[in-house]
C-alpha cells in the first residue's frame, strides 16, 4: 500500500492519530520535569569547578556533546519515520519527520556555533577539518535541504514522500559519510570518546545533568512541533471538507 | 530490464536528435577550464598538475548538475512522466534506463573535458588513463544514481533549477573524496588505491539499490 492511494479507511488517518494523541499528553509533565531540570543544571554548571588547562570556557562541554547527541537522534528519527511513512502510509509518523527535522536541524546548528568558540579556545582555530565537524556539516546540509524540499514541494501527499526519500538518503548518509574519513584517515581532533573517569571531579554532575535537559528539551520541542504540525493538517482537512462539502475530499 | 533498455535507448536517440544537452554540459565545461585559469593566476605549472584532479572534478559536479537538470524536463512536456508511471513492472527499471543515459551522456562529455584540461594545463594523462578511467566511470555511476533520483523529484517541485543542486551536492561529497583521491592518484602515474575503488563502489551500490527502490515512489501519483 502506498501512501495518498489507499483507498480503505486508515484508522491512522484520523487527526490527530491515536499515536498522537498519547503522545502529547507527555508534553505538559515533560515541560515540568524540563523546567526542574534547566534549575538543577545552571546551577550545577555555574557551580562546576574551571578546568585548570582550558580555562572557563571547557563549561562549553556541558552543551556541546548533548547538542549532538540531540541533532543525531533527530534526523534518525526523520530517516525512520520516514520509512514507515513510506512502506505503510502513516500519516502521522511523516508528520513526526517533519517535528523531528527541524528540531535537529536546530541542535545541529547549535552544536555547529558551540563547536567553533571551544575549538577557538583551546586548538587556537575556529574551524578544523576534523572527522566529526566534517560528517557533521554535511549532514547539517542534508537535513536543511530536507527542510528547503519541504518547504518548496509546499504541503502535499507528493512532497511528503519526495521528503521521505530524501531522509532515508540522509540517514544512509551517516555511516557512509565516517566510512569516508575512516579510509581516507582525517585525523580526529576529538576525544574518541568520553570513557570511565575522563571527567574532571565534579565534572560528572553538570554533563549528565547536560545530557538529561537538554535530551529532556529535544522531545519537548518535537512534541510541540509534532502539535502544531498535526494541527495544521487538521486545518487543511477542515479546509478541503467545507470546500467540498463532504467528508474527507481526496487529496492531491 | 526491457523497460531500462527502451528508455534508455529512447533518451539516447533524442539526445542525438537534438544534442543540445551534451553540446550545453561540454560548452559549460570547458568555461570552467577557463574560469580555473582566472581563479588561480600565475601558478606554477607543477602545482597546476597537482591540483588538475581536483580541478576536473569540479568541472565533472557541475557540468553533470546542468546534464541532470535536464534529464526530466523533457518528460514533463504533455506529462510523459505519468505515462511512465502507467507502464507495467518496476518502476525501478525506468530509473535504470534514466541513470544509464546519463551516465552514457555524462561520460562523452567528461571524456572531452579531460582533453581540454589536458591541453589547457599541460597534464599529460595518457599514462594513468586506464585508473583515471576506471575511477571516473564509478564516481559518475553514483553520481548518475542519486542524481537521476533526486532530478526526478526537484523536477517537480517550484524551484526545479535551484533545488537539485541543493538536494544533490551533500549527498555526492563522499564520491568525491574517493574520486578526488583516485585521480590524484592516476594523474601522478601512481596506481589508484584500492580504497578510493573500494569506497566508490560501496557507494555505487548503496546508492543504485535506494534509488531503485525509492523510485517507486517518486513517480507514484
């Protein structure tokens, strides 16, 4: 079955979709811990001790890495909503595609305007062709083409799987993209990775409370978004059966 | 396969009929043979050499987005794209014969441009033509790939022009790292790594098999 064709009747595409539906009632309780948590984290950071080599600006590494953490979850989860949006016609999930884009797309360049002020100040350059800046920028690109492809395609069944493609591209995009630098062996500026103890005392606290609001602000933008979008589609609804004047009218 | 033969076939014959995007793609590439001239003046001719893979390359991305901008445009006129949709069997194949076509109209026009620069530079490529062959042939193949897809989606949407490039080049940097890094190679007189043939070929494959199978929805109405 391919999505804007079915012709039997979709529970799923009822707006919003039950999926929805349970999924924002987590948004209001997710709000509340977020905010408890944004408390706990500023003042965790403010408390943090200096680094002795890196000076104050290491309490950069509270934002960073989580940023990351939140740009590749989103455009995962664009990658795979979009396929199912693709193999089953869920609707609903394409909608997810959209909410979870553009908050990645977000983190993504939040992490991209972090990255530069720490990398000034402690490798003395602004910008190095390192492995993960390099994977990270291009897939920045991707998801903003993403993003261009929605918005020039306007809002139809056929930009939808136009964008749907475009996202299993860019999540094929990832491994393919450290398979590159893998071969051609671009040294690494990073820390391969953050092991057992590499923090420094009193370190640990803020970077998981780092993590924890920032992941914690990642789902509560993209159920907010995933709202609004599901929203508007309503509104489209509504608009295409007072035009008709029937129920749902076909679309596209 | 029928179906990938008689496209491809089809494309072939008009191409020939009217050869206005071969000649267009190949006027285009050899202005930028030009326009390298004026970017990087008074070079030394050893690091002109040096830097002619990268050079070509670039001439190769671009002169291809022009050659894959077209690709569709024809097919909108009286909607022979939803003609194609109606034809019988995979959709996949009508993308076959599409990326082959311009992989075939691609490459006459890469040949060309590799004299040009040749003449222009003073590379002489003859020593390495068997590598730089085969190099160019793969990264234009994956190039071709997610091209033919992405045209055949841009070409439908407002922006056609402006959007495939956008749409295009993310996906094509990991093709050229592989093909940059090979061609250096063969231009050198160096035999081309194994790793850049490696690399092109994984790519190849990823991107032949997501396309083939995402064109079922690109055309689906």
């Amino acid at each position: 079955m391919k999505p804007g064709n079915e012709t039997a009747p979709n529970p799923e595409a009822d707006i919003p979709s039950p999926l929805e539906a349970r999924m924002s009632r987590w948004r209001r309780p997710l709000g509340i811990v977020l905010g408890l948590l944004t408390i706990g984290y500023a003042w965790s950071v403010v408390s943090a001790p200096i680094d002795h080599t890196q000076g104050v600006i290491q309490k950069i590494l509270y934002v960073h890495p989580p940023l990351a953490y939140g740009a590749y979850l989103g455009f995962v989860i664009t990658g795979f909503a979009g396929m199912v949006f693709l193999g089953r016609g869920r609707e609903d999930l394409d909608r997810l595609a959209i909410a979870s884009a553009e908050v990645g797309v977000i983190f993504c360049t939040l992490m991209l305007v972090t990255g530069p002020i720490w990398a000034r100040g402690t490798w003395g350059v602004w910008w190095s062709w390192d492995a993960r800046l390099t994977v990270t920028l291009l897939l920045w690109f991707v998801y903003l083409a993403y993003l261009l492809l929605r918005g020039f395609g306007g809002r139809n069944p056929r930009t939808a799987r136009f964008a749907a493609i475009y996202g299993v591209l860019g999540l094929v995009l990832i491994p393919l993209n450290y398979y590159v630098i893998e071969i051609f062996g671009s040294r690494s500026m990073h820390p391969e990775n953050l092991k057992q103890g590499s923090l420094g005392d009193g370190m640990g606290l803020p970077f998981l409370l780092g993590n924890l609001a920032l992941a914690g602000a990642f789902f509560y933008l993209l159920l907010l978004r995933w709202e609004v979008e599901s929203q508007r589609a309503r509104e489209d609804d509504q608009g295409s059966e007072a035009r008709v004047g029937g129920p749902r009218a076909p679309k596209d | 396969m029928n179906v990938a033969l008689a496209i491809l076939w089809k494309d072939l014959v008009s191409e020939w009929r009217s050869r206005d995007r071969v000649v267009a793609m190949l006027i285009f590439s050899i202005l930028m043979a030009v326009v390298f001239h004026f970017a990087l003046p008074d070079q030394d001719p050893e690091a002109l050499r040096a830097l002619t893979p990268g050079l070509l390359w670039t001439a190769y991305l671009f002169a291809a987005l022009l050659g894959l901008n077209r690709s569709f445009a024809l097919e909108l006129e009286n909607d022979a794209l939803g003609g194609l949709a109606l034809a019988p069997g995979n959709r996949g194949w009508i993308f076959l014969g599409k990326a082959a076509a311009n992989w075939v109209l691609i490459s006459i026009v890469q040949v060309l441009t590799a004299g040009v620069f040749a003449v222009f530079y003073r590379v002489d490529l003859l020593p390495g033509l068997t590598g730089l062959a085969s190099v160019v042939g793969l990264g234009t193949l994956g190039i071709c790939a997610a091209g033919t897809l992405l045209a055949a989606m841009a070409v439908r949407t407002g922006f056609r022009e402006v959007l495939l490039p956008v749409l295009l080049l993310p996906a094509l940097f990991p093709i050229l790292a592989g093909a940059v890094q090979g061609s250096m190679a063969a231009v050198a007189g160096r035999p081309v790594p194994f790793e850049s043939l490696q690399l092109l070929f994984v790519i190849d494959g990823v991107y032949l098999i997501v396309a083939f199978l995402g064109f079922d929805y690109v055309l689906d109405e």
